[in-house]
C-alpha cells in the first residue's frame, strides 16, 4: 500500500495532512526519513512511525481530546453532539469500537482520552492503578476551610456506603482550587464540594496520569497519543 494511504488508513491524519507530515520530514520509515508518499509499505515488514508514534496496521489506537463544554463523553447521544462527533477523521468502523476512558460532565473541559483497548482503559481509571487526575476547580463561593481533612482523609458522599479515597486538595485562592483523585465516581467533584455546602461553576481536567492537557491542543481538538505516553499510562503514577 503506498505510504500516505497507509498512514491515513491506520491513524487519525487525514491524507492531505500526512501529505504535509512528508513534506516536514516527520515521517519515517525503517529508520530513514520518508520523502516519497508514493513509496510502497508492507504492513507486515516495515516500521512506519510518525514524530514518536508508530503506525501499527493492526493493533489498538489511543486518542487525547481536549473537551469543550457542551459536548458529551458518550458514544451517541439524542441533544448534545459527544466527542467522537469531533473527532472527523477517524473511520465509522473505528469510531464503534472506541471507548472513553473516564468521562466528563457535559459541563466539564479538559482533557479525555479514547481508546478501543478495554484493558488499557481499566488500567487507566481503576482507583487501584494509583493514576491520579488532576481537576481545576472554581467555586460559587469562597472555600470552608474545616473541610480540608475531609479531602484528605475521605468523606461519605451521599448514597454511597465506602467514604472517597483520600484526595489532593491544593488552593489557588478562596474560589479556586486544584483537587487531584485517583478515583472517578459519578459526579465526584462535583459532589465533593457540595458536601461542604458549596457549588462547582467552572470544572476542568488538566491531567491524568503522567499526561497533562497540551498547550497547543485547542477545545475541540485531538490526537494520537505517542508510544512512551501510552506505556506512561498504564504505569503507576502518583501526583
Ligand atoms: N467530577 C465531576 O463532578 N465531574 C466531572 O466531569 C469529572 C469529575
């Protein structure tokens, strides 16, 4: 298969882009930078890798997505359009075997990531895996500071018979705080404060993990994740 239908077929670049990808001398093939995107590639012998990631024929695929509001971690959904809508370049094939590894709120930014590797997922959100999130918080009102132990020690949340795992609460100023977890229940920082009688107006993921929300990844923007960033994930990582 030639080299750009091949880059285009198993990664989230469209042909015109990789085209570009060429031109930048940031494609490489077996080791030596591609120039031709007519070359031929056999999926089965050559090692094709663009920047640090590898374009692998078969295998699994991992995305990052910086999430604007009003949109909603779901595979489908009747009123709001989700993130897969967002992402235009990835094959309706592709798009029904992707999962989301740790959903937002349709209210909540920042970053996601997508997968269609179940195990990698699980790795990822489970509160065993030590991979810590890290949400920027702003409040309705100024913080009450006695509640600081509860982040620390746990809380028993409404309808739920285990208290939170203990949290990471760091403040910017009265209203505005970082708070890092390494679990993911429904609503959890959300609900967290409203056990201390106060409101989230403004919630933002930054980071999961050892990977931080890029600065040149714009709301509504994704891309694939390198190599080293999906062997990162799934280590333990603490905040
Ligand atoms: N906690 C929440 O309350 N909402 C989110 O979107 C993520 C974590």
């Amino acid at each position: 298969m030639r080299l750009d239908k091949y880059i285009a077929n198993h990664s989230s670049w469209s042909r015109s882009e990789v085209k570009r990808l060429i031109k930048q001398g940031r494609v490489r093939v077996n080791e030596q930078a591609a120039d031709d995107k007519e070359q031929k590639i056999d999926a089965l012998k050559d090692r094709v890798v663009v920047d640090e990631t590898p374009i692998l024929a078969q295998g699994k695929h991992y995305f990052v997505l910086h999430k604007p509001s009003n949109v909603v971690c779901a595979n489908s959904h009747p009123d709001y359009p989700t993130v897969l809508d967002l992402m235009l370049d990835i094959s309706p094939a592709l798009k029904n075997t992707l999962q989301i590894a740790g959903r937002l709120d349709v209210d909540t930014t920042g970053l996601v990531l997508i997968t269609d590797d179940g195990q990698w997922n699980h790795r990822v959100t489970s509160p065993r895996s030590d991979c810590y999130k890290i949400y920027e918080v702003e409040l309705a009102e100024d913080f009450n500071e006695s509640y600081v132990k509860d982040f620390e020690r746990g809380m028993l949340l409404e309808g739920e018979e285990k208290p939170t795992l203990p949290a990471n609460l760091k403040k910017i100023h009265a209203r505005k705080f970082q708070l890092s977890l390494k679990e993911g229940r429904y609503h959890q920082v959300k609900r967290m404060f409203a056990f201390t009688g106060n409101k989230v107006i403004r919630l933002h993921r930054r980071s999961i993990g050892p990977l931080q929300l890029d600065e040149h990844l714009p709301e509504g923007a994704y891309r694939s994740l390198t190599e080293k960033e999906i062997q990162a994930l799934a280590g333990n990582y603490n905040a």
